[in-house]
C-alpha cells in the first residue's frame, strides 16, 4: 500500500484488494490442515456475507447519484445502510447477525 499511495488512490485501493485476497488465501490454510475446513467450504460460508455487503453498497452508493448535499447524502446513506443491512441479515439468517440478537438481547435482560 505504501508502495502505491504515491500512484494513485486506485491503486492504492486495489494494492488492498490484492493484499486482502492474499491473506485471505494464506490465513484459510491452516483451516484445511487442522479442521479439515478447506477454502471452497470457507468461501461458501462467508458468501451471503459477501453478497449482502455488495448489495448494500450498491443501494448505499445508488444515494449519491441524486447530487445531494454531502451532509444530507452521508444522512440518508448510514441509516439505509445499516437498514439494508439488518434486514438481509434476518432474510439470510446469518450467524454473525443471531449472534448480534442473542448479545443484544442478553444485556436488555440485566
């Protein structure tokens, strides 16, 4: 990344993407060996996660397409966003969100 910082933004944002799928692939690798867990079984796992982030964002970036003020942009896109995101969750029944529900719902009851 700092390699790329004096190029461009761009490339400093697909330094991070080829960083991050790099150490994707090196961190599942202990996974195959010791659990038995291998990469393709991991990738389906975290895939609605992927898929519900990128749809969210494309809703979210859909926003600023309307040229409003940036304060009323960034308004509207946080709570559509965490919106968006809550409700594919439940819709998806993802793991991370149950657990989200079950913490939440733990403190409420102290």
């Amino acid at each position: 990344m700092f390699i790329t910082m004096r190029i461009s933004v761009m490339a400093m944002a697909y330094s991070l993407l080829v960083s991050g799928l790099l150490s994707q692939i090196i961190n599942s690798w202990p996974n195959r060996k010791l659990l038995n867990y291998g990469y393709i079984e991991q990738i389906k796992d975290i895939l609605p996660s992927i898929l519900l982030a990128i749809f969210m964002g494309a809703m979210v970036w859909l926003v600023s397409l309307a040229k409003l003020n940036s304060a009323v942009t960034l308004i509207i896109q946080i709570p559509l966003g965490i919106v968006i995101y809550l409700i594919g969750s439940k819709l998806l029944k993802l793991e991370s969100y149950e657990y989200l529900i079950e913490i939440i719902k733990s403190f409420i009851k102290k």
